[in-house]
C-alpha cells in the first residue's frame, strides 16, 4: 500500500476555517465532531473511516477530546504548525470572551446583571442549544450508515451506545468500549475469514493524511508532557503555602488536563476538589460553568474564566494554557504512531471495530444532550432545526453554510418560542 501525502494548504487558510467553526461550534465535544465532519475540505483531507478512527483516538487521550481533534486535523492539513494554528483559532473567540468576564469578575466581584438581560441569554442559550443537538443527531444519523454496515458493526455501534448511557461519566468506560470492539472485530475475523484481515474503506484515500512528525518526535512530545506533570508536582510541594500565584494556577490545570478522561461533565468534580476554595469559590465556579454553556468553543475554556477570576488576564492565561498544554502534547505525540498503524491489516481489522464503536458513542451523545432539551417548546425547536439541517439546509444554504444557519435558525427560534411559551427551561424537581 502506498501512502500519498496530502497537499498542504497555507496556515492562514488553516486560520481561517478553525476560526469560522470556532464562531459556531456550541453544544459541546460532540457537536464540535458532528461540525467538524461535516465540513467540504474535511473529505478531501481524511475519509470517513480514518476521520472516525482519529475520533475514536482522541477518545482513548486525556484532555478534551474535540479540541485534540482539531489540533489532528490541523497538523494533517497545515503541516507542523497547522495543529497549533487551528487550536488557537478555534479556542480564540470563547477564550478571549471568558477571559474578559473572569476579569471583570476579578476586578468587579459585586457585579450582577438584570433579570431581563438574563432571561433574553437564556432564550438565546436555549435555542442555541436545541440547534446543537440536532446537528449532532444528523452527524450521527451520517455516521452510523456509513461506519456500520453489517450485523457486527452494527450490533457494536449500538452496544456502545447502550453501555455508554446505562453508565455516564465513568471516565474509564469510552477506552474500554472501543477495545472491547476492536478485539470483537478481530475475533469475528478469525471466525469468519480464518484470518484477521479486510478493509475499513478505501485504503487509497485513508492513506493520504500524512502525519508531520516521526516516531521519535511523537517520542519528545510525550516526554515533554510526563516531564512536565511531574515537574510541576514537586514544584508545588516544594514551595508549599508559599507557591507563587503562576504555580498555584498552572499545576492543577495541568494535573487535571493531563488526568481526566471524557471532558465535559467528567471534569467537573476534578475542578470542585482542586479548586474550590482555593482559586474561586463555589459561586464563581457555577458562573463560569453558566458563562462557558453559553459559548462556542471548547469547555475547557471555562479555566480562561477561573484564572481570569483569580488573577485577571495574566492569570487566565495561565489557567488556560495549564488546561489545554496536556492534550496539545499528547495529541502531537500519539499522532505519528496512528498514522504507522493505519497500514496495517491488523490494525484495519481493529478499526473496523473501533470505529463502529466510535460511531455509537455520537448515538448516545444524541439521546443524552437530548436530556437538555428539558421543555416541550425547546425540543420543538430541536426538531424544526433538525428537519432544516437534516432535509432542506443542503439545498437551501448549501453545505458550507448548513452549521452555522442551523446554529443561527435555533438561536432566532428561542426569543419567539420561548418568549411565547415562557417556558424553554428546565422544572426543578
């Protein structure tokens, strides 16, 4: 098999794409991938099969795993420095804004807002998000028809569907669900065919990303990001009580971005326990948790919020930085022992597997951000989002332009719907 290496596209081509998804990527790590897959320069770059074998990596990473998804995609587009080009590009919007209200936090702690302002961000929010899962229902609609096409895969796409709602915020559960299918695809093999072997797609096109680093590069930047997560312990518990502000921020951002599996909600309870009270209180924890809902981007950024909280701009900075340079290192890292095992037989027989799985994981990520959508007049727009997106956006705005329309139709949809209804939130049990 040979591989063909992928034109490269100028950065500021690479700036500007990241930066137009990072303006409407909403509703979390799924809906990130769902936009993300279906973008016109994605297919040229990495097909169906390998973009869900990339996904199902990022998976089994520490850190945010959309976020990690970018940087992949960068590198294998911009070369080099294309993952760092579309990381800063599609974290910049949410960062900056999060910082400048973490700052305005820390310089104006008694600062409240209106109760109507509130009410018009939650209609806004409650579109917004509406809009979100319907892109990444169709993504996984798209997805699964095209990553499970017989009995196995599809008893795997929807047996990790399953097993990831029966049991939610199990860190370890999405790396043992995409082994359990890899190893169950190479078993059927050896039942089936006598040998571990086949094909997740077309082998021309899934051998054309080629990956910027080598082996021994992959080998430094994993290096770097173990180095750095123990040198920074010590230094914490060397200085004590009397740890400079730059210490006390970046340490537990990068312990917990190094450690926590899953994102979203799964890092939630790491950041109660290693900062509250010490960098924010529980109330300013809660704001910055309601502010990053309400933005594009990465969640991860909520940490530009807290540092920002703490020690204004230069202490975002530091808290974001600390958040994000573990699944930056590691994603550069584990990138060029991806692109070797692609070629393999073996390997192909394990994606098939992995990526059927991979595939469920969206499924279940549908039916649980559905849980968002906890009144009737927000699931309606859900739906009428869906049908846009779904069956008439392509046709109307063309695929370019179907994210964010669709984005914008549900964030238009929730000042009448929910101004109407006066009833988009969720009823306290």
């Amino acid at each position: 098999m040979m591989a063909l290496a992928t034109p490269r596209v100028p950065l500021r081509t690479v700036a500007a794409r990241f930066l137009s998804l990072g303006l409407i990527a909403f509703g979390g790590p799924p809906a990130h991938v769902a936009l993300m897959q279906i973008q016109e320069w994605r297919a040229p770059l990495i097909d169906d099969a390998s973009f869900a074998s990339l996904f199902a990596l990022t998976q089994c990473l520490p850190g945010p795993s959309s976020t990690q998804l970018v940087i992949a995609l960068g590198l294998l587009m911009g070369g080099p420095f294309g993952g760092i080009v579309a990381f800063a590009s599609f974290a910049a919007f949410a960062m900056l804004m999060m910082t400048l209200l973490g700052s305005i936090m820390h310089a104006a702690v008694d600062l409240d807002f209106s109760e109507s302002a509130m009410t018009l961000l939650n209609w806004l929010q409650s579109g917004i998000t509406a809009a979100a899962v319907a892109i990444v229902a169709a993504a996984a609609l798209k997805l699964s028809t095209a990553l499970a096409t017989e009995p196995l895969t599809q008893m795997l796409n929807v047996m990790a569907a399953v097993f990831t709602l029966l049991l939610p915020g199990r860190s370890w559960l999405l790396p043992v669900i995409l082994g359990a299918a890899g190893i169950a695809s190479v078993v059927h093999a050896k039942l089936t065919l006598g040998r571990v072997g086949g094909s997740i797609g077309d082998v021309k096109t899934l051998s054309q990303a080629s990956i910027p680093f080598s082996m021994v590069g992959g080998v430094v930047f994993l290096g770097v990001w173990f180095a750095l997560l123990v040198g920074l312990l010590v230094l914490r518990i060397s200085f004590g009580d009397a740890a400079p502000w730059w210490l006390l921020l970046i340490e537990p951002f990068y312990r917990i971005g190094s450690l926590v599996w899953g994102g979203g909600p799964v890092v939630i309870p790491m950041m109660i326990n290693d900062l509250v009270p010490s960098i924010v209180s529980n109330t300013q924890f809660l704001q910055g948790l309601a502010f990053v809902q309400a933005m594009p981007g990465p969640n991860f950024n909520v940490s530009a919020f807290l540092g920002g909280v703490f020690g204004g701009p230069a202490g975002a900075f530091t808290a974001w930085v600390g958040m994000f340079l573990p699944g930056i290192l590691l994603i550069h890292g584990v990138l060029p022992f991806w692109g070797a095992l692609r070629g393999s037989q073996l390997a192909q027989t394990i994606l098939k597997g992995v990526n059927a799985a991979a595939s469920g994981l969206v499924v279940a990520a549908v039916f649980s951000l559905f849980q968002e959508l906890c009144s009737l007049p927000q699931q309606s727009i859900g739906l009428l989002c869906f049908a846009f997106h779904h069956l008439f956006g392509t046709q109307i705005v063309g695929s370019k332009l179907n994210p964010p329309m669709t984005v914008l139709l549900g964030a238009l949809l929730g000042f009448p719907i929910c101004g109407l209804t006066g009833n988009c939130g969720c009823t306290a049990k």
